[in-house]
C-alpha cells in the first residue's frame, strides 16, 4: 500500500465511469463520495473496491441509473421509501438528509428504505448528521443472501448486519460501525483471493466446524459466518442480527419472506436532535465526560491507550486527505479493464 493517489481525482474518476455507463452525474457523485469516504476511514473492503461490482451492476441492469425513490408511506416523524434499486449510497445520503429534517420538527426522524440497492460503507454517513448536531442510527441487511448462520447453528440465515451509530461531541465524533458477525463477506472474499486465512476461526464449515479458511464460505455445501461472540457468546451476535432485520425488514415490509431480487439492501435510518430532549450542551456535556473517561482509562498490558470507536479512522483520514490515498494492491487491477473499456483513464499516483 505504498501507492498513493489524490483523493480529488480518485473521486472525479469513480463518478466518471459511473456517468460512462449512463448513471445521472447527481447519483454518480454521491456514490463516488461515499466510496471514496469508506477508503478515507479506513475500511478499504467497502470504499473503492465496490466500484467494479458496481459497475457490473449497472451493466446487467439490476442497479439503476437515474430517477428516484417511491413514498410509500410517512408520517410526521417516519418514512418509507421504495428504492427501486436505485444506487444505494445516493439513496442513504437522501434519507439522512430526509431524517435530519424530520427530526428538527419531531426530535426524531426515520426513514426506512426497501429494495434499495447496495449502500457501501455505514460510517461513511454518520459525518453527514453529527457535523449538524445529529445523532445517527444507520442498520442495513440484505434480504437476497445469507452467510451468517443463528448461534448454534450451523445454515447461514443472515448477512452480517451491520449497524452504524454517530454521536456528536465537543470534539471528533464518535463514529461506531460494527455488525452481528465476526467478520464480514467482503474481507472473507479478499482472503481468499490473495490465498490467505482469517486471523482467528470466525468460521464454521458445512459440518459446523470451526476454521478460519474463507474457502469454506464458497465450497458447497457452504459454511457460515460465526455472530459476534464466536462459539461463547454469539448469542449476543444473533440477537443483534435479529434486531438489524426487525428494524430493516420487519419495519419495510419486505425482507427475507420475499422473493429474492438480487445484491441489495433494506435500510433503518434514523436521526436524533438532542436539543429535543435534555438539551444539545448538555448531551455533548455527557458524551465528553465518556470519551474522556475512556481516554484516561489505564490500558491493560500489551494496549498503549484506550481509543473511542472511530478515531483511528479519523486519524487515517486526516493523513490520506494529506498524503492521498493507499488503494489495496487489488482494487486497481479490478478496475483497470473498465477504465480502458469506457475510456476513463485511470489517475496517475501522487
């Protein structure tokens, strides 16, 4: 990763083979920016590495180029949205924004989105309401695959769930993204490209083993994803997956108990005005009080500091918006035929 490339020009490149394809130049951009957001903060399998599936997406016809979302139903406080598998960066960011205004009027403010189509990296939108002032709760799932099997269990029934939660502070945010499983499919798919092992077994086979071979999750009869807390306490993994579908699925009305339609996602997000309740200083107030209270927490041995969720991501961005971006050696490789195809060359490094 000792290649860099400038944030700027990796951002125009990713809208300017999204547009090559047809994509609106207004989808395209938010769905470059979130891309390039996800590989800022750090979490390189769902940055730039989703734009050639991306691609191949808009190809085939099963990701949308143009148009917008259907109001299903709302109330003062609520939304539901069909995204008739519209982009789903472009879709999330129009429902933060949705959510933010709704909650200025409600204190909260929820939009739920239903055959959405894939939305990238969960962290990359909790900026979009914590520089306002804005808790954000984000929770996604994709009712069209499954690899993490229930605790006990040994057959995949959900994706891993990821749930993302931004809280506005004095002064970084804290910027929590984490899932029901213990890894996910996209650093599983990478492993096994490049012939390489999980770091701990975070998997089962097919027989309901544990190994840390990502070949297992692509071999028939396939194996699972373990939920969070491993083969101890994956319990707590498997309530959160249930908690992720019921406030996706569940509240779209269209999850799992529906035909299959392809990669995609159903979406919660929701905002939170803390002046609503106990008052915006006074929130910030409480929330600065814990990360100070983790800071100066003494490390335990072997750890040099105790870090809030998000700050190394932080860090990293701050360092790629200066120095530019280090790609993974496999994203260019992946993207290079397209940018020959559509004639979009690609940006020489820094």
């Amino acid at each position: 990763m000792g290649v860099r490339f400038a944030v700027d020009a990796l951002r125009a490149w990713a809208t300017d083979l999204l547009v090559r394809l047809g994509m609106d130049v207004m989808l395209a951009r938010d769905v470059a920016a979130v891309l390039i957001e996800g590989d800022l903060l750090g979490h390189d399998t769902h940055g730039l590495a989703l734009l050639a599936p991306y691609l191949a997406e808009l190809e085939a016809g099963t990701m949308r180029k143009r148009g917008t979302h259907r109001v299903l139903a709302e109330r003062a406080a609520s939304a539901l949205w069909d995204g008739g598998r519209l982009p789903g960066p472009w879709l999330t960011l129009r429902a933060v924004d949705e959510a933010i205004a709704r909650a200025r009027e409600c204190g909260t403010g929820t939009v739920v989105i239903r055959r959405s189509h894939h939305i990238a990296c969960l962290a990359a939108y909790l900026a979009h309401a914590t520089e306002r002032g804005f808790v954000l709760l984000i929770a996604c799932s994709d009712p069209n695959s499954a690899s993490v099997a229930p605790h006990g269990g040994r057959r995949a029934v959900f994706t891993p769930n990821p749930l993302a939660f931004g809280v506005p502070t004095a002064g970084d945010p804290m910027l929590i993204d984490l899932s029901a499983s213990l890894t996910t499919n996209g650093m599983t798919a990478r492993l096994r490209q490049h012939g390489q092992r999980l770091a701990h077994p975070w998997l089962l086979d097919a027989e309901g083993r544990p190994t840390d071979d990502p070949e297992v999750l692509f071999a028939e009869p396939r194996g699972t994803i373990l939920p969070t807390g491993g083969l101890d306490a994956g319990h707590k993994g498997y309530a959160l997956a249930l908690i992720v579908e019921m406030l996706t699925g569940a509240l779209a009305g269209h999850g799992r108990a529906d035909p299959k339609e392809g990669w995609g996602a159903t979406v919660l997000v929701q905002a939170i005005d803390p002046a609503a309740f106990g008052g915006t200083a006074s929130f910030v107030r409480q929330a600065d009080w814990l990360a100070a209270a983790c800071h100066s927490n003494p490390p335990r041995p072997g750890v040099n500091a105790v870090r809030l969720p998000g700050e190394r991501g932080l860090a990293l961005k701050r360092e790629q918006l200066r120095l530019g971006i280090a790609l993974q050696e496999d994203i260019l490789p992946a993207l290079e035929p397209w940018a020959q195809r559509l004639g979009a060359a690609v940006p020489p490094p820094i």
